[in-house]
C-alpha cells in the first residue's frame, strides 16, 4: 500500500462517501448489525479511517476508538473531526503490515477495514499480510468486518470513464465527481483509478483536485480464501454479482485446547 496516496484527495473525501455515510453517526449506523453485538465500551480499530467518518461515529456511540491509516493526511482530517465533535479517538499513521509492530496484539474486540481499502494492499501477497496484521490485533473471539468493491463487475466494464450523474453537496458546496479506470487485461497486474473532484467555491471558481491510485482486484472467493488463511472464520458475506458492493465479517476463534 503507497504511503503517500489519498495526500491530495483527503482534502476532497467527503465528495466521494455516499450520502448515508456522510455523518460520522450515518457512517457507524451503516454498521450497527456488527456493533450490536459488542458490549459497551468494546475497543474498536479502524484500520483504514479516511477522514474519520466511521471512527467518530463509533467513538460517539461510546466505543473505546483507535484510528489509523498509512495516509497522515487522512490520520490528520480524523483527529480534526475528533475534536470537532469533542469525542476521543487514539491515532496512528501505520500501514496494516504494521499492525503486529504497534503494541496491540489481541487488543481489540472489532477491527474494520471498510471503504474498499483492501484493494491497496499490494497482490495477494501484500493482501495477506494485511489481513494476518488484522487478525493479530483481535481478541480472541473478535469480529472483523471488511467492504469491498465487486470487482467481477468493475472489471466486467473494462477501461472507462464515469461521470457521477449528480452534483454531490457537502457543508453547503457543490462538487462533480469523474473516475477513470484502467482495467488491463490480468486480474493480477496494477490497476489504476484517477479519482477528480471539482468543487464550486463561493466565488465560482472550479478548482480540481485529481489523484491516481493503484490497486490490486480480487474476486469475492479469493477474499473469502485469504480470511481463512488469516486464521479467522468466515460469520457471513452479502455478495451478489448484481450488486456493486459488499461486506463480509469474520471472527478469530479461540485457540484450540491442549
């Protein structure tokens, strides 16, 4: 996963979270079947926080809250939020190869990794080792939930250009949102989707703001192949190939008896 991407489209996200998730309270309500089954004050990860939408969210809901993301500019938006709705959310730039590094082995109840982050981990390989991070920071029993693009069907379109059919608003300003995909012919070699977000300013100005990030697809049961051999057991996945999104869940089971 590069270090550095999302450092322009941080400062542009909001434009790109759909309109349900656009609160931190919309964005963790979009996740209460999987909370509801926490206890109160259950310790919570999100490991790839964006601009902290779903952590504050959580932290108000009166989670114990620990956001990180390799992108400091995102980790920079998340701790802004925090303070502005006076919750505490603990940060960390930290990319999830690094997970087992930082102190936290068997710490928390539920990790997230949602926003179709995954897809940044570099091959299966890199994939792999980011889900072995996630399952070494969960608790025994803990739950992990992941979203993820169909990419059967993104990949299904081919190379394209996709103009969002509205303007999106936020906090009083309008914006229009352009994805271009490069899709190559291998499901194993680097895609690319150059996100532009073109945001009306109150004196009319149009500033774009454009960035290029790579990713590496992969199908619905190669996911569900890399969970298991994350050591986690497979709860449930909401695929269906007509449907551009889903979310699987996966608990780390308690270790075997002697």
């Amino acid at each position: 996963m590069d270090e550095v991407a999302y450092k322009s489209l941080a400062s542009v996200y909001e434009w790109l979270v759909p309109d349900a998730k656009a609160s931190p309270a919309g964005n963790a309500q979009t996740f209460e079947t999987v909370t509801a089954g926490l206890e109160p004050g259950a310790q919570i990860l999100d490991c790839a926080c964006g601009i902290g939408l779903l952590a504050v969210g959580l932290a108000e809901a009166g989670f114990r809250v620990t956001a990180c993301d390799a992108s400091p500019a995102m980790v920079e938006r998340t701790e802004a939020l925090a303070r502005a709705h006076g919750v505490e959310v603990s940060t960390r730039v930290c990319r999830w190869d690094e997970l087992p590094d930082q102190g936290w082995q068997d710490r928390f109840d539920a990790v997230f990794c949602v926003g179709n982050s995954l897809a940044h981990a570099v091959g299966r390989s890199g994939r792999r080792a980011a889900l072995d991070g996630m399952a070494f920071v969960l608790a025994t029993g803990g739950v992990l939930t992941l979203t993820s693009r169909n990419w059967e069907q993104i990949r299904s379109g081919g190379s394209r250009l996709d103009v969002w059919d509205r303007l999106v608003e936020r906090a009083g300003r309008k914006a229009v949102v352009v994805y271009s995909w490069q899709v190559p012919p291998s499901w194993d070699a680097e895609h690319h989707l150059q996100i532009s977000v073109a945001a009306l300013r109150d004196d009319d100005q149009l500033p774009v703001t454009t960035e290029l990030l790579s990713m590496w697809p992969f199908r619905h049961d190669e996911l569900l192949a890399d969970v298991a051999a994350a050591g986690l057991s497979l709860e449930g996945s909401s695929y269906n190939a007509t449907q551009p999104q889903y979310l699987v869940t996966a608990r780390r089971p308690a270790a075997p008896q002697p």
